[in-house]
C-alpha cells in the first residue's frame, strides 16, 4: 500500500483529481479517529482533518518519501491540532491579561451588570474602533497620541472614538 500511496501522491503532484479522492478515501478515517482523539471537540477534529486533506493537496510536492504517507498525514494532522491549541492558549493569555488589567480600573465603583454591559457593547465594536475607544477613553491617551499608537490617521482616530462612543452610550440607553 505505501508505494501505492507514494504513487498516488506522485500523481496528486500532477494534479490527479482521482488519485486525490483515492487517498482521502484511504485514508480518512484514521485520520478522523486520530484526531478525534486529540482535538478539543468532534466539530474540530473535522476541521482539521479537512485542513489535513487540503495541505495534502497543496503541499504534495513537500513528500519527502522517508515515511509512509499515512505517517506523513498523520504529521499534517498533528501541527493543525497544535496550531489551533496554540493559537487557543495565546487568547486565553490575552483575554487573562486584559480583564487583569482591565477590571482594575473599571470595578471601583461599577456595578457587576454595568462592567458586563460594558465589555459586551466594546466587543460589539469593530477592531479599531475598540482600540480607539480604549485608548482615548479607558487609557487617557489625547487623540493625537492615540493615532500615533494605532499608525491612524488623527481623522480616523478621532471617527473611531466618536462612533464608539455612541455605540457604548446605546448599549447604557443614554441619549447623546
């Protein structure tokens, strides 16, 4: 099987539609059950196992021909599982860090159902618009030292602050 396997890559190198769809159907599921197995859910392990298949197809070429290519999907597998861990545990140092930070300042004095009105209204926000908004309003920063934070236009910044404003000032049923 594994020369079979090594011919049929061979092949999806030259773009074989058929010699691809043979090797998913080959060998799918040990993959699926592999990842099943070291995925955080069912619905992961699916993902990475269609990135698997799809890496298979992009980086054919990449085969170095030292293992079986079952072994070689299996790798494939086993960086996206850890790519997403990873990506999952630098969030959660992120998210600890900001609400370490961020409740510091904003619970003195601030009603539990406030400061979660708060957080879900600033998460209701675009991208920059929350940078804007945290740095002007949260963090003291004029406009003028925001932009030059951000790499913005002073414009933007000060366009960024006013919606989000708005926005923040809905979420607490305040007129503007």
């Amino acid at each position: 099987m594994d020369e079979d396997d090594a011919a049929l890559l061979a092949a999806v190198c030259e773009g074989s539609d058929r010699a691809f769809n043979t090797l998913i159907d080959r060998h799918q599921q040990a993959v699926r059950t592999f990842l099943r197995g070291v995925a955080a859910g069912p619905e992961d392990a699916e993902d990475f196992a269609q990135e698997t298949f799809l890496a298979m197809w992009k980086h054919a070429r990449s085969y170095k021909g030292g293992g079986s290519v079952r072994s070689w999907l299996f790798s494939i597998a086993w960086r996206k599982a850890m790519d997403s861990r990873r990506r999952w545990f630098r969030s959660q140092r992120r998210d600890t860090a900001y609400h370490e930070m961020a409740p510091a300042d904003l619970d003195r004095g601030t009603a539990p159902e406030d400061f979660l009105a708060l957080r879900q209204a600033l998460g209701a926000l675009s991208l920059e618009q929350k940078a804007a908004v945290m740095l002007c309003l949260g963090c003291g920063l004029s406009h003028s030292e925001a932009a030059d934070a951000l790499g913005t236009p002073l414009g933007t910044v000060k366009s960024h602050v006013l919606r989000g404003r708005e926005r923040l000032r809905e979420a607490f049923g305040e007129d503007a």
